[in-house]
C-alpha cells in the first residue's frame, strides 16, 4: 500500500469542516446559572454573553471592577 499524502489532507480538512461545524453549532447554544443574587448567561462556545450581580448589569460589574 502506498503513502498517499493527499489523502490525508482531506482527511484532515474533512475533520477541520466538522470542528467548525460544530463550533458553529455551539456558538448558539446558552446556558444561563441564577445563584445568590448572581445571574450569568454564557454560550456554548463559553462567550459571557451577561453578567448581574444584585440587579446591577455587566457594565456596572465592569466599572466597579475598573476603578
């Protein structure tokens, strides 16, 4: 059997193609946690999409954090 080089990089964009795929579909996914006065809501590919703390927004977080 002879080493076919080619085939091999199909194989590997076919498993890239999938990864992305994948990543695609995660992407649109959201997990959302409430706890202690906390709510977050992260995305599948684990993008923070909101942060509050106590009623107070992200931005707010953001600032306080910032000073």
């Amino acid at each position: 059997m002879a080493f076919n080089p080619f085939g091999q990089l199909g194989e590997l964009k076919k498993m890239r193609d999938e990864a992305m795929a994948i990543q695609k579909q995660l992407k649109m996914e959201e997990v959302a946690i409430d706890k202690h006065g906390v709510h977050v809501r992260i995305s599948g590919d684990q993008e923070i999409r909101e942060i509050q703390s106590n009623g107070k927004s992200d931005e707010d977080i953001r600032k306080e954090i910032g000073r």
